[in-house]
C-alpha cells in the first residue's frame, strides 16, 4: 500500500480514488451502510444527492442565516428610528418623525438585512467547512491534486471508531477504489 | 431521467429526439478538457493581443486618474453641471454603469434560482463585469458630493458636527443600496471562485504562483462535507441577490421617481429602471464575451450559439419592456392632463435634445427589435453589432431623463442647457478605460468560465449515468 506524508507522524486515514462520479456516489452509499462515521468523499464539483447517500443531514448554515438577516433588520430598525425618531428628530418637509415614518426606512432595512445575511452565508460557511487553513493532511498525497481537476476520491478516518487498516483496505477495494493510499500529516 | 442530456441521438427514436435536451457542453468536452483548457487561458504565457488591449485601456485609467484629482484639487465646477441642470454626465453616467452591472447578478443568482443550467458558462466574467461596473459607477456620485474628503458625511457615523443623516432621503437609500449590492456581488463572485481557485493552486508550478492561489483558495478540499454547506451558502446566496439586485435600480429610481419634478415623478421607474438595466447589461456582456471567445476559440464549446441566442432574446425582450414604459410614460403624460407633465414630454421628444430622445428610441425600442429573427441571433458579428445599439441607447435613456427634465425648470427664466466639459468628455472615456482594463486583468489572472459549475452540468456528472432505468 501506498503511504502519502510522513509515515513516522499519525496516520490521518486510508484514502482511495475513483473515476467517475457514480463510482463515487455508489462507494459512499455502501461505506455509510457499512456503519463509517468519520469519512469524506472529494469530488470536482459538488455531486446531486451525495448528502443522502453519505447520511448526512441538510446544512445548518440556512438557519444561521436567518439569524444574520434578523440581526441585520433590527440593527437597520435602531439606526434609523433611534436617531431620526428619538435623539435627534430631523423634520424634512413635515414628514412625521414617529412610527408612521416607517416606509421610509424599509429600503435601509431591506438593505442590511440582506447584507448581514450574505456575510453570514459566506463567512458562516467558511467556518463550518473549518476554512481557511493552511494545511491539511490529504494535500500531502499528490494525486489528490486531481481532485479539483476530474477525479474523484474518498478517505475513511483513522479516527472512526469502527477503523481496521486492513478491513478498510479490503474494502475500499471491494468499492473499487485505486491507488489506495495511507494519508499521514506531516 | 439520468440521460436526459445525450451526446449522441442517431439512435433514439424521433420522439425520444424531441424530448432530448441538446448538450450545454458541445464536442463531447470531458472534465480534464474542461479544467485544463480554462486554466491554460491563465496559465500560458501573457499574450501579445493582451498587451495591445491592455496599455490603452490603462492609458485611459490614467485619464481618468488625471481628471479625479483635477476635479478635486479644483473644484466640482470643472463638471459642465450648472444651474438648472445640477445633475448631468456624472448621474448619467452613474446610472448607465450600475445598469450595466444588473445583467451580472441576473445570470449568477436569478438564472441560478431558475434552474437555467446554461447560465454556468457565463456566470463568472458576467459577474465580474458586476464588479467592475459598479466600481465604475461608485466614482461619479463619490466626486458629486463637492467635497470628496466629506465623503464619510454620507455614512451614518454620530459627530462632533451633530449632522446625522436623513435616511427618508433616497438619496440615502442609494448609498446603502449600492453599498450592499457591491459588498454581496464581491461575496457571491469569490464564492463561486473558491473551488476554481483551488484548480488553479492545484495546477500551479511556481512557487509564487502556489503562493498567489493557495491563499484565495484558502485550503479548500472539496470534499462533500465542505460542499454541502458551500452548496447551501450558494443557493441562498443567489436567493439573496435577486431581490437585492431588483432593489438597486428601483432604488436608484427613487432617486428620481420621489421628487416632484415633471417627467420624473412617476410610480412606473422601477419597473422600467430594472428592465432597462438587464436589456443594456445583457448588451454589455455579448459585447465583450463574443470577443473573448473570439480569441480563445475552444470556449465555442462551453459558451455556445445557444448562449447567444438566449441572451438576445432576453435583450429583445426586456427592450420591449423599456418600449413599453416609454410608451406608456408618452400616454400618461398626455391622459394626466398636467401641462407640466405634458410640457416635459413635449421639449422631450421636440425640443433642443431631440437628438438625445430619438436616439434613445431607435437605439432601445427599434434596433433589438432586429432580434425576432433568429439568423441574427445566432451570428457573432450581427450580434455584436446591434448589441452597441442598447449600449448607447441606455446611456441615452438617462441623459435624456436627467439632462432634458433638469434644463426646463418651472419659470422659463430658469432655463438652460447643459454643455459637457472636457473633463466630462475624459472621465466617461476614462471609466471605459478602467472597465476594460480591470477586466483584462481578470481573464488574466481568474479563470473566466466557472469551471466546476460546467463539469456538474457534463452528463457524466450524474451520479446515475449510464445506468439503466
């Protein structure tokens, strides 16, 4: 078997690579009914269904975001009514300065709503996908470099409960893996 | 259906060929082709076209470098703007440069929400073409305000001056919209570059270059547990940007439709500004994709003629729409029967900026009209041809509406004309310039197709194709 990194430092997991990505898709089918908890599938753009057929759940970045956009209505809510209504009421041409002025500001509001919902969508996304990072084991392995090209792979951690080097290894071939490879940090 | 796209239809039946999709990638492309063939746009050596386009087009930028700090070490008043017409080129060309960025936003997030796979190939440079226009934009009501180190004034920020800001203004609202739209189509547009950024760390050979990508990749692995959440940052992004992309330019039409000025005060703005802005931004876009593929010949296969002629249906279309509401504006100055509504209309269509109002008209509402037939749609050269003509018809479309309402004020001893400067003249060449070259640049040193979004849409990257149902 092949080993990527440095082999005195602790293994990260088994990786394998794949050519297509209904290979892929079929292979994670079977390592999420196999009972794998901690493994990832790498793809060169995201695959339709792959969440189902690895178990997992629907993102929770939506939910977030709906926070950020609620935080973002109320900060928009306090910076126009506080102000213009309440420390520093500004009369321009009899326009009321209490509640009745609302429509006014809806524009304000619905601008920062969404804006404070775009910084939680993205900036919420990089956090949940542990980004940025400088390192990461997998790079250690060069063909993985194909991963942003057109090729497919899938590693089962080390640190699954359920991993045996040699029962995965028999396994992620019985997927039809190749280049089945142990992934080492540096 | 898994293969709903086919590459071949020799042998299906008739019926099974008029339920077929035609392919979105033409010549059988793979993946590897794919990604290899984008990132070799960026990868070889600097080409000599690219020089020659790119040194006038900085020449320009520094025009226009020239101009600003002239403006501002002299003062507003080297602007042809005067009393009555306070507002001209620079509002003009503000509302012409932030049209143009609508089309943008339109392919990436409502095309997105649609489900029109096609929109893949072209999202990336229409996006940056976003970017770049309303940066293009940002400059004119930023030297407006006079006195550009006041510029924070239009910031809700308390001090010692006690001037806080009045946000029924719409011309508050502008600064947030516009604010916000930038920021989120600078968030959407590196979002969507994150993983091609990652082709491009992965490809790279030099170490500057590792170094360059690696960070804007910023450690990405795409792996499905990184997707999932990317996938959904995405969809809900594209979510947020199409109301927002719809409130800018009715927000900028405020800007003109809450006054109480003859020929601006009318509830049909934003409606028209929005459809007026997709028509001249979808111009924009042919015009310089259909050179660059020109150039890079391949990317026939990615951005096809059935691009094209979708885009110049979506021109006609929305052209039909501007048709309308210049119409419909005609009709209701009449039908209102407010001599002053009727006046502004009247000087409009036969007074001194004659020129500008049926220009305006033959440019927006005749010329796409050539779009009916599809031999015009599906030639480059044609195409690119009529597209100049929502080019300067939109440019038109808001001086007539600013310069031709502003010069008739209500006592005829107010009126006037408005006359360009020099520095009116260079700053508008100047911006084109800094378009241009910002977006040299970006085909540069980005990759212009959005490489991971055309290989999901390729057959192959159904999980079930080539199985049988």
């Amino acid at each position: 078997m092949d080993v990527a990194g440095d082999p005195q430092s602790k293994a990260y997991g088994l990786a394998a690579e794949f050519d297509s990505a209904s290979q892929l898709y079929h292979a994670a089918e079977k390592i999420r009914d196999a009972g794998y908890k901690k493994f990832d599938v790498f793809s060169p753009f995201p695959i339709h269904g792959m969440d189902d057929a690895m178990g997992l759940k629907r993102s929770l970045l939506g939910k977030l975001i709906f926070i950020g956009g609620l935080t973002g209505f109320l900060t928009a809510v306090g910076l126009t009514f506080i102000p213009s209504s309440i420390i520093y009421p500004l009369i321009v041409m009899g326009k009321p300065t209490n509640l009745y002025t609302v429509p006014a500001f809806f524009p304000i509001m619905f601008e920062l709503t969404i804006l404070l919902s775009a910084f939680t969508a993205v900036f919420g996304m990089l956090i949940m996908n542990g980004l940025p990072r400088l390192h990461h084991p997998m790079f250690n392995w060069e063909r993985f470099k194909r991963v942003s090209d057109d090729k497919f792979f899938c590693v089962i951690e080390t640190r699954d409960p359920k991993f045996a080097e040699r029962d995965v290894k028999d396994f992620l071939e019985s997927l039809g893996g190749q280049n089945i490879t142990r992934v080492h940090g540096d | 259906m898994a293969d709903a796209t086919v590459h071949t239809t020799e042998n299906l039946t008739p019926d099974q060929q008029a339920v077929t999709r035609p392919p979105l990638v033409l010549n059988q492309r793979k993946m590897g082709w794919i990604a290899n063939y984008v990132s070799s746009i960026v990868e070889d050596k600097t080409p000599i076209w690219w020089w020659a386009c790119f040194l006038p087009c900085l020449a320009l930028t520094g025009v226009l470098g020239f101009c600003i700090v002239y403006l501002v070490s002299t003062g507003v008043g080297v602007w042809g703007n005067n009393h009555p017409v306070g507002w001209a080129w620079d509002i003009t060309n503000f509302v012409f440069w932030i049209g143009i960025g609508h089309a943008g936003t339109l392919i990436s997030a409502i095309l997105f929400l649609t489900r029109q796979k096609w929109r893949t190939s072209i999202n990336r440079a229409a996006e940056a073409m976003t970017l770049f226009a309303v940066i293009c934009a940002a400059i004119y009501p930023g030297l407006h305000v006079g006195r550009v180190w006041m510029a924070w004034f239009l910031a809700p920020v308390p001090n010692a001056n006690a001037i806080w800001q009045n946000f029924r203004s719409p011309l508050l609202w502008d600064v947030f919209a516009v604010s916000t739209y930038f920021t989120v189509s600078v968030l959407f547009w590196y979002t969507g570059l994150i993983p091609d950024l990652a082709t491009l760390r992965d490809r790279a050979t030099t170490k500057i270059k590792k170094f360059f990508y690696g960070t804007l990749a910023l450690g990405w692995r795409g792996g499905n547990r990184q997707w999932r959440h990317y996938e959904m940052a995405y969809l809900l992004l594209a979510g947020l940007s199409t109301p927002l992309v719809l409130s800018v330019h009715s927000v900028v039409s405020f800007d003109f439709a809450t006054s109480v000025i003859p020929g601006w005060h009318t509830t049909i703005f934003p409606p028209y500004f929005v459809a007026g802005a997709i028509f001249g931004g979808f111009a924009m876009v042919l015009t310089i994709m259909i050179p660059a593929c020109a150039i890079y010949k391949p990317l026939h296969d990615l951005v096809t003629i059935s691009h094209v002629d979708k885009m110049c249906k979506v021109i006609v279309f929305t052209g039909s729409i501007v048709g309308y509401a210049y119409i419909m504006e005609l009709f209701m100055a009449w039908y209102s029967a407010n001599p002053y509504e009727r006046a502004a209309f009247w000087y409009r269509a036969f007074g001194p900026y004659w020129w500008a109002y049926w220009s305006m008209m033959f440019c927006n509402v005749i010329a796409p009209q050539i779009f009916w037939f599809k031999y015009f749609r599906t030639h480059l050269v044609w195409v690119w041809i009529i597209c100049q003509f929502p080019n300067a018809g939109m440019w038109y479309e808001r001086f007539v509406i600013i310069a031709t309402t502003l010069s008739r004020d209500f006592i005829p001893s107010a009126w006037g004309q408005f006359h360009p400067t020099w520095v009116d003249i260079w700053m508008f060449i100047g911006t084109f310039g800094l378009f241009f070259t910002l977006f040299l640049l970006f085909i540069r040193f980005l990759p212009m197709i959005c490489m991971f979004e055309v290989k999901a849409v390729l057959p192959e990257a159904d999980p079930h194709h080539g199985e049988k149902h």
